[in-house]
C-alpha cells in the first residue's frame, strides 16, 4: 500500500470533481470536429479565390502570394486544429473511462458500493452538504462516511498509478 499525502488526496478530488466537466468536453469536442472535417472538405470560398487575402501585392510593390499557397496554409493549419481536437478527445474519453471502469471495479469490493454511490453523489453531481449524502442516500453515520471517503480516495490513487503517480515525479 502506497502512503497518500494530504496534496494527494487533494488531486484526487480534483480530478473526480473534473469528470463531469470532461463529459461536456467530449460533447463540444465531437461537435468541433465534425465542423472542421466539414471545412476540410469544402474549404470557404475566399480561401479559393484569394478574395479578402490582405497579404496580396500592393499596388506599390510587394509580394504576391498565389491561391494554391494560401489553400495549402490553410489547410495545413486546419489539419493540425484537427489532429489537436482529435488528441484532446481521446484524452478526455480516456478520463471518463478510467473514472467509470475504476467504479466498476470499486463495487466489487466488500466496501465498494457506497464507496462508489458515495463517489457518484459527492463528487460526480456534487451533492452538498455531506450530511446529504449520508443521511439521505448511504444511511451511514458522519464518522463512517468520512473514513469510506478515504476509502474511496485512496482506492482511485491507487487503482490509477499512471494519473496520480506520474504526476508525482514531476
């Protein structure tokens, strides 16, 4: 068993307090990128035709720039926004798996199925205040909620070596 500081019981709450905020992510994250494969496959039309590119030649000189060269920058940018989008989707999507996966996995302790209605209440739909939570929906008393938080804390640092305890060497 691994000791957990009071820093890291308070990154793990963090985190479990992030998980909601990832699922709405992941919904706005979906939405921009079908948007911009819907650009990629029909570009605007002012990056066809050139119309509204200031960095034209002037009449007093300058640099010309051609219609190919601005859609091959164009659509070089746009297809890196497209690759970052699709990296922090998979990200987040990773998130809200381990989060689910590791109550899955907490309901098959002995403890683990109000540790994990505890975890959904608490942290997932933020029911305040605790006295809610154990009074209303675990039927438990103030002491027992308190240590089967820690319980439960402690089961998420340890069942998700690679976000909390990488964090750690850093």
């Amino acid at each position: 068993m691994t000791k957990i500081t009071a820093q890291d019981y308070q990154r793990v709450k963090k985190w479990l307090y992030s998980i909601r905020a990832s699922e709405l992510a992941i919904f706005n994250l979906q939405a921009a990128i079908v948007d911009l494969e819907a650009k990629l496959q029909s570009p605007p039309s002012y990056i066809m035709t050139g119309l509204g590119n200031y960095n034209l030649a002037s009449r007093g000189g300058g640099e010309s720039s051609s219609k190919g060269e601005n859609y091959a920058s164009w659509y070089e940018e746009t297809q890196a926004r497209h690759e970052f989008l699709i990296d922090q989707l998979v990200k987040k999507q990773r998130k809200v798996t381990q989060f689910y996966d590791t109550l899955a996995e907490m309901r098959n302790e002995k403890w683990g199925r109000q540790a994990a209605e505890l975890v959904e209440k608490k942290y997932y739909n933020r029911i305040k205040p605790d006295k809610a939570i154990y009074t209303m929906f675990l039927f438990i008393s103030d002491r027992q909620f308190y240590r089967l938080n820690q319980l439960a804390l402690k089961f998420f640092y340890e069942v998700l070596p690679d976000v909390f305890l990488v964090q750690n060497k850093k």
